[in-house]
C-alpha cells in the first residue's frame, strides 16, 4: 500500500474541507469513547456542538486532553485476489485540549459561522443567545497534527 504523509498544511488543508470527524475522550474509568459528529476548522482551532449534558461532556469535564480522527475514502482499488484489493484514503489525526464555550455572544457568533458553514449558501434566521444558551459549543486547541494518504503508486 502505497502511502504518503501529508504535511501539517495538507492535513489542516484536508480536515478544512471534510464537515464529519470522530472525537476520543476518555471517561472516568480510563477507557476510551468514540463519537461521530460534525465540525469546523475555524482559525486555527476545531469546534464542533452538542448537547448540554452527556458523556461526552463529561468526559471532557474529567480530562480535556482529546484526539480527534477525520478520514475520507477516496476510492477503491481491486485486483485478482483478495490481496491485491485496497482503499486509497486521506485521513487526519489531531491531539489537543477541549475547552467549552461559555460566553454566550461568542457561542452565537461561532454557532452561526457554523451553520454558514453547513448552509452553502441558503439563507436561514439568525442564531439568538437564547437558542445557544441550548447547546454546548466545544473548542478544541490543536497541539499536533498529522495525518497520511494512500495513494496510488504513480502519486507518490
């Protein structure tokens, strides 16, 4: 399998563009918790909402160091036999620290660049302190960033 490490700029590049990440906590027993979700890279940082409560938050409440995982599948490849069959994929991986937004005119004003984000274009009404005092907003501080590729063999 031919792969390739991106750059710090094509990963940050790759996760700019991708909307669904996967974000590992950890709970008080020690062990580890995957959630699906949406998200956006804005200025240097990864946000993403939620609910008020659950596991996930609490996780954070107890360790707020976190990985969060994007990857995409961009084709698959096959060949003769089973071995000779594979995916050429981009993904992401970043290590930082969560930290939830308390401010409310700032989770109003990520909440809707947010969904300026997810809109493409279409109009929708404005985002109100009272419909994000509703939500948890979640920013996440980038300590490190990698990520890899497989591609095929003449990209390389």
């Amino acid at each position: 399998m031919p792969q390739k490490q991106l750059s710090i700029d094509e990963a940050i590049d790759f996760i700019t563009h991708e909307r669904v990440g996967h974000l590992a906590t950890y709970d008080l027993g020690n062990f580890p918790y995957i959630t699906p979700l949406n998200y956006m890279y804005y200025q240097g940082k990864i946000y993403f909402h939620c609910g008020n409560e659950g596991r996930k938050l609490n996780n954070i409440k107890a360790n707020n160091q976190v990985c969060f995982e994007v990857s995409r599948i961009n084709k698959s490849v096959f060949g003769a036999v089973a071995c000779q069959c594979s995916t050429r994929y981009t993904s992401a991986l970043v290590f930082g620290v969560a930290s939830i937004i308390e401010d409310i005119a700032t989770k109003v004003d990520l909440l809707t660049i947010f969904t300026e984000c997810f809109a493409e274009g279409r109009p929708f009404p404005p985002i109100h302190a009272e419909a994000a005092s509703r939500v948890t907003v979640v920013e996440i501080t980038i300590a490190s960033i990698e990520g890899k590729c497989n591609v095929d063999p003449e990209k390389l």
